[in-house]
C-alpha cells in the first residue's frame, strides 16, 4: 500500500490544489452577491470529495495490488508477473516476456556453445597427452646418443607443455566442479612424495631438492586429483623461483587447534611485498612472472579457486631473496 500510495501522491496533490481553486473561484463568485461561504461549507465540501477520493483509490489499489506486491524470492524463477489490470501494464507485461525469453535463448545458447568447447578442449589435450609422451619415450631410448644439454633442454621443454595441458584441463574442468570431485581419506605424505615423483626430474635439473617433514600417520578428507594439482602448481611454482639455488624445498605438515595444516617452503627469490595480495587475481604475473616470462598468471589463481570449492584454505607469506611459504589449512571438520 505504502508503494501505491508514493506513485499517487501526485495526483492527490493536484486532486486537492484544483479543489482549493474551485473553492477560492466560489468565495470570488459569493463576494459579488454579499452571501460568503462559510467555513462548514468548506469542510463539508472536503469530508466529501476526500470520501469519494478514498473510494476511488481503495478500488484502483485493489486492482494493481497483486502487481505492488510482487517481489522475485528465487532468482532462478521463470519470468511471471501477475495479471495486470489494464492495457498499459498489459503491454508492459508482453514486452517483458518478449524480452525474457529472448535472453533465455540467448543464455541456453551460450551454455550450450561453452559446454562443446569444453568438451572439445577435454578431448584436446588428451589427445595431445599421446604425442607428448611418445616424444618423452623417444628421448629416454636415445638418451645415450644425445648431448646432454639438449636432453635436458628438451625435458624442461616437454614439462613445459606438459604443465600447459594440465592448466587447461582443470580450467576448463573447474566448471563443472560440482560433478567431478569425490572426497575421501587421503594420506598426506604419500600424497606429496606422489607430487615429488611427478616432478623428480625438474627437481634434478633445476638443483633443488625436496624435503618431507610429515608425520606418515596424519590423514586428511579431501578430493585427491583436484589437491594433486594444487600441490603440483605450488611445486612448480617452487622450483622456477628457487631454480639453480641448491637449496631444500620443504614440505612440512603440523597440527594447529585442531586443523592439519601443510606448508610448502621455498628459498627462492621470493615474492615483492606490492605483489602478494594479487597472486590469486587471474592472469596476474606479477615482477617476477614478467622476469620468468613462461608464466601465465593462471596456476595459482586455479590454485585459490580449488581450494575455495574444496573449503581449504591456502594462504603465502614471502620475503624477498628469502623464499616464499604457501600453507594449506585443513579444518578438523572435513
């Protein structure tokens, strides 16, 4: 009532301004023929016009007040409105409708073109998973007729696109989250000395060493191909930035107030203090991914969007020329 009553106020206003003329135009008319009109005139005059003005608007109200009422509870609700009372608002409402459902189309279209991209990009990189580990094959069987240099030029090249194919993968599988995670009982160590299998060789040749300091009883509740590549991200990231140092990357889990937490450290170039409260924006390279140009800005931010739909935390710490500390927090409720 209170809405109706603001888009009326208007025309009650002019309603009474008229009524205050027609009254002064008769006081005017009255003074010709010495016979004024009295102050009861003039009220009765309003008690009436105000009663046939309430009658008027309690019946106009009653016909729009399922429309002033109308309120959208569930975004998701198909388009509705309720039976309008006129040809205006009849109007209005098929515009509505027509637009509505114009953008339906629109958006159903959209879904189904990015789901067939998606689809396509999946089938993509497996596909090309085949050649590249032929061309892995190849190398390990001539190893002994190649140089050295090139062996393992070739090897950081093929982890290279190898890591490239990873990162769309699970972008384009991040999508659909919801249908593709399972969690269950994970051992922690065993799955970090999994990560450091995977990337045993880069940890060679960059002259890094890994470092595990988890308690082989501590056990976790998590998705462990989505965390994989988590871990697999901040690996990486661990060994570009601490690459040729001969240092110790450290894989160290603790249990605070109840939660597992792990942290993984490196002692690299570290992270510029301006820069770390952006290295989980998308595409954010940051001065040392405009140094280390091979860097796309996307693996940390997947990082921070898996661990988010996975309810972990993952935070970093960093001092520049000192090294950098990423921690994965494990609730004890999950």
């Amino acid at each position: 009532m209170k809405d109706y009553l603001k888009d009326q106020i208007g025309s009650i206003i002019f309603f009474y301004s008229q009524m205050m003329i027609v009254i002064i135009v008769a006081q005017l008319a009255s003074s010709f023929t010495d016979s004024g009109i009295n102050k009861g005139d003039v009220f009765y005059m309003f008690i009436i016009v105000t009663f046939f003005l309430l009658v008027y608007h309690t019946y106009r109200y009653t016909k729009y007040r399922d429309i002033y009422r109308y309120t959208i509870d569930d975004a998701t609700e198909s388009a509705w409105l309720p039976n309008t009372p006129d040809y205006l608002t009849t109007q209005l409402r098929k515009h509505y409708e027509k637009q509505y459902n114009s953008y339906k189309e629109q958006v159903e279209q959209l879904h189904a073109e990015k789901k067939q991209e998606n689809i396509f990009m999946q089938q993509w990189i497996h596909q090309m998973k085949t050649p590249l580990s032929v061309m892995r094959l190849t190398l390990e069987k001539e190893e002994h007729n190649l140089p050295v240099q090139f062996k393992q030029d070739m090897d950081e090249e093929l982890d290279r696109i190898k890591q490239g194919l990873q990162l769309a993968l699970y972008q384009s599988r991040l999508q659909q989250f919801e249908r593709d995670f399972h969690v269950e009982k994970i051992g922690l160590k065993d799955l970090v000395h999994s990560i450091i299998q995977e990337y045993k060789s880069s940890f060679i040749r960059k002259r890094v060493y890994p470092k595990v300091e988890i308690d082989p009883t501590l056990h976790i509740y998590s998705d462990q191909k989505w965390l994989g590549f988590v871990l697999e991200q901040i690996t990486a990231n661990a060994i570009k930035y601490a690459s040729n140092t001969n240092s110790n990357i450290v894989y160290q889990a603790s249990v605070w107030e109840g939660a597992i937490e792990l942290k993984i450290t490196d002692h690299g170039i570290g992270i510029p203090k301006q820069d770390l409260k952006r290295i989980f924006d998308p595409f954010f390279t940051g001065e040392n991914g405009r140094n280390y140009r091979e860097s796309t800005g996307m693996g940390l931010f997947l990082a921070k969007q898996i661990c988010d739909s996975l309810e972990h935390q993952l935070t970093v710490s960093s001092e520049v020329s000192k090294g950098t500390t990423f921690t994965i927090r494990f609730d004890p409720s999950q």
